[in-house]
C-alpha cells in the first residue's frame, strides 16, 4: 500500500505515533470508500513494529458530521450502507490503541467513527450526537453496542431516544470524553497520550487491549446487520422523509407514526 498516495487521507509515522488525518474539510462527511481507506491504514500500521498508537484527527470546522451518500462512490453501490459497514467492522479488528482528537462535531455516523477510537479527546467546542431519532431513524455503524459500551447502557439510551446534542463538558462528565482541553490543546493532548502508550511494552498493549476487545468485532458484524435492516425499514416511512425535510428546513419535524 502506498501511503504517500491516499484519496482523503493525510498519514505520517513518527516516534512510534501514526497520524491519520480525515482530510474532506469542512464536515468530513464519509463514505465507504472513506472508511475502507482509514482501515486499509489501520491494518498496514498493524503489519509496522514501528508504529505503537495512532492518531486519528480531521481537518476543518468538525471531527466527523456523518456518512454522505450524494457522492458517486456512493451512488454506485446498489446497497451502499452495506458496503459502509463492513468496512467498518475492519476499524474494530486492528490491532494497534486509536486516540481521536474530536474538534466540532461528531454526529451520526461521526459519533460512531469516534467511538471506534480507544480514546478520545475532546474541547469545549466538541459536540456529540446521536440524532437518529430526531430523523426518525435508526442508529447505524455499531453505535447499538459501541456507545452502551463506553458511557453505560443508561446514558446510551438517553442519547439514541432523545438525538440529544452533548457538549465537550458532559462528554467527560459521562465518559464519552477521556480529556477535555482547550481547542489549542487537542494535539499535544493526543501526542501525550499516545507518547505514554508508546513507552509501554508493545505487545503487552497490543495483548491487553486484544482482551478488553475480545469479540467486539464480531458483536459489531452482527449488529450493523440489523441497524441496517431497521435503516433500510424506516427509510421507505413517511416520518423519516419529513425528519430529513423538517432538517434542511431548520424546523421542527412533525411526524404522524407512518
């Protein structure tokens, strides 16, 4: 793999760090192709004894606004949130510790770009949401195992049935965040982190965290097949079509259960 000739993608490997940079500003809306180039990454950094942590960041306004199905590798697909997650179960079966450094937002599938990081670190302007309610939709990208996995069963349900918006401050109140710093402050706090990750024994993090994962990956297969059949359910309502009109018509939807 070349890693000097990503699409989307900026990469450098230094002093034992992968950065990975997401590099469609401003939103860094993906797509499978994205996705799949990330884990492409992912899995040559677990093939390099060089590379002990990764670092995982956007540039632009946002961390991650979601998935973008209006570009043509998209439209290409004859089922493209099929093709999306099993790409992103490759994100959970790699080997190496994921810090994410969350400017702006993380919502939707950003949130659950974000949560495939063992860590994240986040600033007062950080936003977290799962706002597939809000469309009346289903949540998708494994954020059904991911998000309960990290903040709690009861805080997860919180966010997926209310789509609720949550700042940096409650991200690390609930654990959602791992660092909260300033904006200024994201990078040198993921370089220190990953710094201390870096001075550790190599395989003994790479074993510890294979068992604090174990069968995560395959739980994630198995759950973004149902996500996607609820997805693909709820798409054809007319609910979820007034969700994504009341949407890009900054209104209040009203849905009538149909």
């Amino acid at each position: 793999m070349n890693l000097e000739k990503l699409n989307d993608l900026v990469f450098e490997l230094k002093d034992h760090t992968a950065y990975i940079k997401i590099n469609r500003p401003p939103n860094n809306f993906f797509d499978a192709e994205l996705i799949g180039e990330i884990a492409d990454v992912l899995e040559e950094m677990d093939k390099n004894d060089e590379c002990r942590s990764i670092i995982l960041y956007s540039e632009g306004k946002h961390f991650c606004a979601g998935a973008d199905f209006t570009r043509s590798s998209m439209k290409e697909e004859s089922d493209p949130y099929e093709k999306l997650y099993q790409q992103a179960v490759r994100l959970f079966r790699t080997k190496k510790p994921i810090i994410g450094v969350i400017q702006g937002a993380a919502v939707g599938g950003g949130l659950g770009v974000s949560l495939a990081c063992d860590f994240r670190v986040a600033c007062h302007e950080s936003r977290f949401s799962a706002n597939f309610a809000k469309l009346a939709f289903h949540q998708g990208f494994g954020t059904t195992i991911t998000l309960p996995r990290v903040v709690g069963h009861q805080k997860a349900a919180l966010m997926l049935l209310t789509g609720r918006r949550i700042t940096g401050d409650e991200a690390l109140d609930i654990g959602l965040a791992d660092y909260l710093v300033s904006k200024e402050e994201l990078m040198s706090s993921a370089e220190n982190l990953a710094h201390e990750i870096n001075s550790a024994g190599p395989l003994g993090v790479q074993a510890i965290r294979s068992t604090i994962k174990e069968g995560l990956a395959d739980e994630i297969e198995k759950i973004t097949q149902w996500e996607l059949s609820e997805q693909n359910r709820l798409r054809e309502t007319d609910d979820f079509k007034e969700g994504i009109k009341a949407s890009l018509d900054r209104r209040e939807p009203i849905f009538k259960s149909k």
